[in-house]
C-alpha cells in the first residue's frame, strides 16, 4: 500500500510537470529545455545526497544500475518531449501512462507473485488510459498525432525500463547516492545529445523559473519511485505513478481548455478504480 501511495504522489507531480512539458515544448528547443530541467532536478537531488545519503552503503552494482535508469530516464524524457510537441495532451498522456503492463510483467519474471486480479485491475488501468487515446482520436488521422503516437509508446517503454532498472538500484545501494547517480547520467546522455545536435544553449529567460520547477517536481517524482524499491511490492509504485497521464489530461482540460467528451470522464473512472484496487 505504501509503493502505491508513493506512486500516486509521484503522478500528481509528473502530471503538473507534463502539462508544462506541453508549454515549454511549443516554445524553445526541446534539448536545451530539457537540460535546464535535469540541471535544476540535479543541484536539489545533490544537496540532500550529499548531507543525508548513506554513501558508505553504496555498492558498485547500485552504481552501474543506477547509471542504465538515468540514461535510459534521458532517451524516455525525450520521447515525451516529442510527443508533447506534436500532439494533444489527451493523446499524448494516456499512452505515456500505459507502462504498468510492462513494470507488472517484469516483476513477475523476477518472482513476485502476480495473481489474476492484479492483471485485470493493471488491464483497467491501461483500458482506461487507452480508451482516452482512442476517443481523443476519433477525429484526428493527421501524420503529427499518428507520430506523437508512436514516440507516446515509445516513452511508454522508457519508463517502464527505467522504473525497474532503478528500483532494483535502490535495493543494491543507498536511495539518495543512486538518485543523485542516476540524474548525473541522464544529464551525460542529454548533453551528448545536444552536443551532437549543436543545441548547447540558454532558453530565453522568461522560460528559466518555469524549467526549474518542472526540475524539482521531476526529481521528486523520481525520487519516489526510486524510493519504492526498499518498500514490498515496488511495481505498484510504477503502476500508480502511471496515473500522471489522467493527471495531466484533468488540467489539460482545467488549463487548457481540451475538450473532454463522456466517454473520457468513463475512462478515467474506470482508470482510478483499477488503481484502487491495487491499494488492497
């Protein structure tokens, strides 16, 4: 219950991060913004590593685990980016959010016990997300939301990844050492990206304080999750953090005024009670 409750929290911040993401994608470079992002994620992850972090518990597996989740957090965070900056939030999230098949799965190849009522609570979950992908659809074929489709599911799969190569982290090492391993490893990634793509460069500085708390809410999302891998049944964490796709959905509504239709609200109830029956 508590890996679930962490996971919750952890979509809450995503979901609030995303509809930025959504914003900040339309306006500036999306390597640079992404940068600024894990920069500002990283400087607040490095002050509470380095005061509080157990570093003598930190083993050279932990180590290594924690550097494949930042790299592979880098490749999936750009996906998102992508996909924001091409297609709708009520594409783009839901799809995003379809990952806890994948984190359910892996945790069964590593010995959880996964009994049929959790696959059909994770299969709610994904129906819900889906269904909101579907309707958000029906009457947009275009190449652009076909594209942001696919670097959706693309992220999918990048999280899903990172979640489990970074849970198993936190088992083999200290919490904040592999957080703070973690973040410096996806902003290598970052950089060598932008590098290569000749993107080194300052967004405009009206867009700085919004990067930055897209920074923090990022890293404290992570951070839980990551944390989840000391906790019984950390999957539960990936599948309620899962939530951030309908999170962003909701204030993308709110904020941006996207239409939602009925079917969509059924979605996302159906959603929430697939949640909710993971918590017993």
């Amino acid at each position: 219950m508590h890996a679930l409750l962490l996971g919750l929290a952890a979509a809450l911040a995503w979901g609030i991060h995303d509809l930025c993401v959504r914003f900040v994608s339309q306006r500036t470079g999306i390597l640079p913004a992404m940068l600024t992002v894990f920069a500002s994620g990283a400087i607040l992850v490095a002050a509470a590593a380095f005061a509080f972090g157990n570093w003598q518990a930190m083993t050279l597996p932990a180590a290594r685990l924690a550097g494949l989740s930042g790299a592979i957090f880098a490749l999936a965070s750009y996906t998102l980016y992508r996909a924001f900056a091409l297609g709708p939030v009520k594409l783009v999230a839901p799809l995003i959010g379809a990952y806890p098949v994948l984190s359910l799965g892996m945790a069964m190849l590593q010995g959880q016990p996964v009994g049929p009522g959790h696959w059909l609570a994770v299969a709610a979950v994904v129906g819900g997300v889906g269904c909101i992908a579907v309707f958000a659809t029906e009457d947009d074929g275009s190449p652009a939301s076909l594209q942001a489709a696919a670097w959706g599911l693309a992220g999918a799969i990048g999280f899903a990844l990172t979640f489990a190569t970074g849970q198993a982290a936190t088992q083999a090492g200290a919490e904040l050492p592999v957080l703070i391993v973690t973040r410096t490893a996806a902003i290598l990634i970052l950089l060598s990206l932008a590098l290569a793509a000749r993107a080194v460069q300052m967004p405009a500085r009206k867009m700085l304080p919004l990067l930055c708390l897209m920074g923090a809410l990022d890293a404290f999302a992570l951070g839980l999750v990551l944390h989840s891998g000391t906790l019984p049944r950390p999957e539960f964490a990936s599948v309620g953090a899962s939530l951030f796709g309908l999170v962003t959905v909701v204030l993308a509504w709110l904020v941006l005024r996207e239409s939602m239709n009925r079917a969509q609200w059924i979605s996302v109830a159906v959603t929430f009670g697939g949640i909710a029956y993971l918590g017993f």
